[in-house]
DNA sequence: GAGTCGTGGTA
DNA sequence: TTACCAAGACT
C-alpha cells in the first residue's frame, strides 16, 4: 500500500488553502480580523508562529461546526460575520441564544449554533473559557464528533488524530477503490482504517489541510483533475477510471411534499408577529410566522382566535421550499390585523433568527 | 440502520 | 424544473 502523506504534504505547500480567514490570525492588538498578508503559505504551526501569525483555536473550531455539510464560499461570509459579533468564546457564551442564532440565520443546520452556544458556556464554566486539549474532552461537547473533535485538535494543536469527512472519504474511496456507499457501517469502518494508516504523526496539522484541500479542489465529486493530483499514480480508480464511481450513490428515496400556511400579522407600525419555533424540528429556535395546516377551515379558525375580526387581506403566491429529505410548499396569507400585543417585531432592526423563506417573505412586504 | 436537520449552487 | 449535494452529528 503506498502511503499518501508524503506526496500530499509536498503538493499542499504549493497548491494547498492558505488563507482562508481561520487558518492563520495575525496577532496584532486588535486581534480577531484575519488580514490575508503577502506572507508566502506556511508549512507548519511553527513557521505560522515565526511569521507572527497565530492559530486561534476557537476560530479552528468555529469553522468546523460551520463547514460540516456546508461549502466553503458559503462559510467565509458567515464565519467573518460571526467573530465580529462574537469575538471570544466569552463573549459567545454570554450571548442570548437568539443573538446567536441571529448570525447563524440563513446558513442552516440551527442544531450547530444551538450546540456551539452550549459549548462555549461549557467551556467557560469547566475549561476556564480555552478550549480543551484532550480529545475525550472535546467529543463530550454536543455538536462534536470523531472527525470534527480530530480535525479541531488536529489543526489547532498539531496533534495527531485522523478525520474522516466527505473529502477524505471521496479521496481514500477512490485511491482504494473502496466498495459501497458511505451510510453503510462496513464501508465507514473500512474508510476510518484507512484514513488511521494514512495520517502522518508528523506535520499533522499540513496533513489534516493538505486532503480536505485535495478533495475540494482536484479531487472533487464531478470531474475530478486527476491530470494535477498527487496521487494519480497510485489511485486505483485513475487506473481503472471509476472515479465516478466514489462516492457510491445512495439509494435514491421520493422526498414528501408537505404544505402550510403562514399568517403574516402586520401591525400600525409596520411591524411583523414573530413566533419562537421549538428546539426541536425543524428551524428550531428561530422566530417565524404564525403557521397552520393549509386548508380555508383551519385557516379561518387561526384567524379568529388570534382575532376575532379578522380577515384574509392577500394570499400571496405560493413559495416551494425543499429541505434534504422533504419539500415545503408554503402558502402566506396576509391577515388584517387590530392588535398591537406584544410578539410584533420591526423587520428593519431584527435581532432574531428567521428562516430564510420567512425572510424572503418579509422582505417582499413593503 | 434509517431519519432528521438547511441552504444555495450546479448539472 | 428537478434532483442532488457540500468540511456530520444525533436520535
């Protein structure tokens, strides 16, 4: 079996991500604001620190929880956003969980800002306010797991732990030609072993950057640059061109269309009424419109109770909104409204996270 | 093991 | 237009 490290860390000193806004902050006095210097790409933490700029282990793990499922170009506006916001984890876990979820707002997955807000007061209040070094610490916190807690550590502190995230799935899945799709545990274990004998327990940090880099840029999902990889000589799927065989396409399932009705309540002042969601379901803990089941009679109902003199001003057309495993058609309904009860929020000032067909309908009402 | 949990880009 | 999915974790 050839080993990949060697090669792979060559090819990151050239062709690797230097300087996305996590990796590497200069540790000037104002600190925070990762500023992309003309510095030439650097090759460990020692010569990040050499060239006065610092890793910062909470921004590291920030852009984990934010990079899970999520791109890269959709990242950098939000993690930049947030450490403005957010500048400590102090600062974070003293924050309220809607100011949170505020920023988090439009990138999705609110299960991650939740837990990331939990993490921050656990660390505060059992790991004085750093985060923690031992690997068993930081998979206890909610949000975190294997790979996420080994690409933390990895990056943060050099240590050597391996990660397995769609990257290095799709690269190891190729260069061994690995069978079956990732959802089945056989295939899991067989890619965790694989990714264990390839991590280096030197240079790491370069190491744990160097794949995730090869499988976003050469090494992607639709037409791989095989002719640029580092790895091409030794891939079992460049040799027998499967590429398009990794990732195994999972079974495909029909997704559910399900319907609902928003109600938008407008009061004298322009203001919307807002609703927290539950914790659980989907876009917990954010704020959304008054929802029920899409058919005149309920609808009609929910009117009255809210008030008794109300009436259906303007449907609106309706919004198809397809999530990961079902599709949402949803129906809003401007209401005629009297009162001017609290649960009215200004749209212009909200300090609240919307879900972003909420926040499309919002944005139209004016 | 299979479902749940978002969104915007892309083929 | 539709379907798929991108640096996963949790139930």
């Amino acid at each position: 079996m050839h080993p990949i490290s060697k090669p792979l860390l060559k090819w990151f000193e050239q062709f690797g991500r230097h300087h996305l806004p996590w990796q590497a902050t200069n540790s000037s006095p104002l600190g925070g604001q990762a500023t992309h210097s003309d510095l030439s790409y650097s090759t460990s933490n020692l010569q990040q620190f050499a060239e006065g700029k610092t890793i910062n282990p909470y921004h590291v793990w920030l852009s984990e929880i934010m990079l899970q499922q999520t791109q890269v170009t959709t990242v950098i506006g939000y993690f930049n956003n947030f450490i403005q916001h957010f500048p400590t984890i102090k600062a974070l876990a003293n924050a309220s969980e809607d100011a949170v979820l505020a920023q988090w707002a439009g990138l999705g997955y609110y299960a991650r800002a939740r837990n990331l807000h939990k993490c921050a007061q656990i660390i505060v209040e059992q790991h004085q306010g750093a985060l923690p070094k031992k690997f068993e610490q930081v998979i206890d916190l909610p949000g975190i797991g294997e790979s996420t807690a080994g690409a933390i550590l990895s990056i943060s502190f050099n240590q050597n732990h391996a990660i397995l995230d769609g990257n290095v799935k799709r690269v190891l899945s190729r260069y061994h030609q690995v069978k079956g799709h990732y959802g089945q545990s056989e295939t899991l274990k067989e890619l965790w072993r694989l990714a264990k004998y390839h991590t280096p327990n030197k240079r790491n940090a370069n190491y744990t950057q160097a794949i995730m880099d090869l499988g976003a840029t050469l090494c992607t999902r639709n037409n791989p640059e095989c002719d640029r990889c580092p790895l091409a000589q030794h891939c079992q799927a460049k040799q027998h061109n499967t590429q398009g065989n990794h990732p195994n396409p999972k079974p495909r399932k029909n997704k559910p269309t399900r319907s609902v009705a928003m109600l938008i309540y407008q009061n004298t002042a322009g203001e919307v009424y807002l609703e927290k969601r539950p914790k659980k379901g989907i876009w917990g803990g954010l704020w959304s419109l008054m929802e029920c089941e899409n058919d005149e009679k309920t609808i009609d109902q929910a009117i009255k109770k809210f008030d008794k003199n109300a009436k259906i001003e303007q449907k609106l057309s309706t919004i198809k909104h397809s999530f990961t495993h079902y599709h949402l058609m949803i129906s809003p309904i401007m209401v005629t409204c009297s009162k001017n009860t609290e649960g009215f929020r200004s749209i212009a000032e909200l300090k609240v996270g919307l879900p972003a067909p909420v926040k499309k309908i919002i944005a139209q009402l004016d």
